[in-house]
C-alpha cells in the first residue's frame, strides 16, 4: 500500500524533499524555506530536527545513496577484513575465508575503491553549485564543521584502516598511511569528476577501474 507524503513523518518528509531538491536545483538552491515547502511543513519545523542545511545534505548523503553504506563498513573493517564488500563478493572480490590476509586487505582496498567512485560520483552534482558562489561554500563549510562532518572523514577513515593494517605488521613498515589512503581516494574523486564534465567514455568502467587502483595503492605499500 502506498504512504501518502502527509502521512510519513516530518524528518522523513523533510529528507525526501531535501534529497529531490538537491538532486535537481543543485546544493546552493536547495535552500531551507524551498525544502521545508516542498515537505509540506515551516521552516521552523525544520530546525526542530536538523541543525541546519548542511545536516540535510549530510543525511542524504549518507542516508540516500547506495554506495555510502558499504563505503563506511569497508572503512571501518578491522586489519585483513574486507567488509561486507568483500564478504558478498560482489564485483568479482572474494571473501578472506581461505585466502591470506594479506590479499583480503588488496581485496578490501578494491570495495573501497568501487564505493568511494561511486559514491563521489553521486555526491558531486548536488554539491558542485556551491563552488559557484563563494560565499555560499564558506557557509556551508562552516555549518558542516559545526555538526562534526566533512569529507575528510572518509580519508581520515581510510587512513586509520591502514594504519591498523601496519600496526598488524601487513604493511612495509616505512609506508604512509594517509598518503596511501590520498592516492585511492583521490583517484577515485578524479575518476567522478571526469566523468561529470568529460562523459563516461572517458573513463573506465568501476569494475575495472576500482581493483587497478587498489591494486597499484597495495604494490606500493604492501
């Protein structure tokens, strides 16, 4: 049976309109009064639940596209897991049972990988407006910075996995782990932004594209 939009509650409501306008005005014209109208409420009812815009955007990021999920368990794993990536073995990746630790971590840098580029693939146009309008991106800055967000958290979180995969002796013991976690996670945003401005043809497919990637990052460090 299907939910009337009166009939789901506020803060669902409000994600609902948050991501469509996001989705189709782009960031900078999502503003609170067009999403609190769209979801049918005040703008003061808005702030009842979220602290603010940025908190919208957070949500529908983490909460709306499909890729933010696993990402966060894959970052989360602990040394020589793959995450739920790699348990399903979804794309071709294998789980760790009977295999060595060591190529499960080469296996959980490639759900990494596929995530991240998909993941920063879907996030780059509702939040590419912003750089349009500077004053508008210092705003927004600093309203993520008060709820505790941004995308360094995902680089801070990668570079924490590996840093536990060194601390487990998986790791050459003079590799970089933030350097590390840079070069991967900066393909893949690389790999999102050419294929927003140059078309897909330019790019490789995910399948192919997240384990060349993980697999160079591990030669280097492993």
């Amino acid at each position: 049976m299907l939910t009337s939009k009166s009939s789901r509650p506020t803060p669902e409501r409000l994600l609902d309109a948050a991501e469509k306008l996001m989705r189709t005005s782009g960031l900078a014209n999502a503003t609170t009064k067009a999403i609190a109208r769209e979801a049918g409420c005040s703008e003061a009812a808005l702030y009842k639940y979220f602290a603010n815009k940025e908190e919208l955007f957070v949500r529908v990021l983490m909460e709306r596209t499909p890729n933010a999920g696993p990402l966060m368990a894959a970052l989360r794993a602990g040394p020589g897991e793959e995450g739920e990536e790699g348990k399903k073995g979804d794309e071709g990746v294998k789980g760790v049972k009977g295999v060595e630790a060591a190529e499960g971590v080469e296996a959980g840098l490639t759900g990494i990988a596929r995530h991240a580029s998909l993941f920063y693939a879907d996030a780059m146009p509702m939040a590419a407006s912003l750089f349009a309008e500077p004053a508008l991106l210092t705003r927004h800055r600093e309203g993520v910075q008060e709820i505790g967000a941004g995308p360094h958290l995902v680089l801070d979180a990668l570079a924490g996995r590996l840093r536990r995969e060194l601390e487990a002796g998986r790791l050459r013991p003079d590799a970089d782990p933030r350097a590390a976690a840079a070069l991967l996670l900066g393909a893949c945003f690389q790999r999102a932004f050419f294929l927003h401005f140059s078309g897909a043809h330019v790019v490789q497919p995910v399948e192919e594209f997240a384990p060349a990637v993980a697999r160079t990052v591990w030669a280097a460090i492993r």
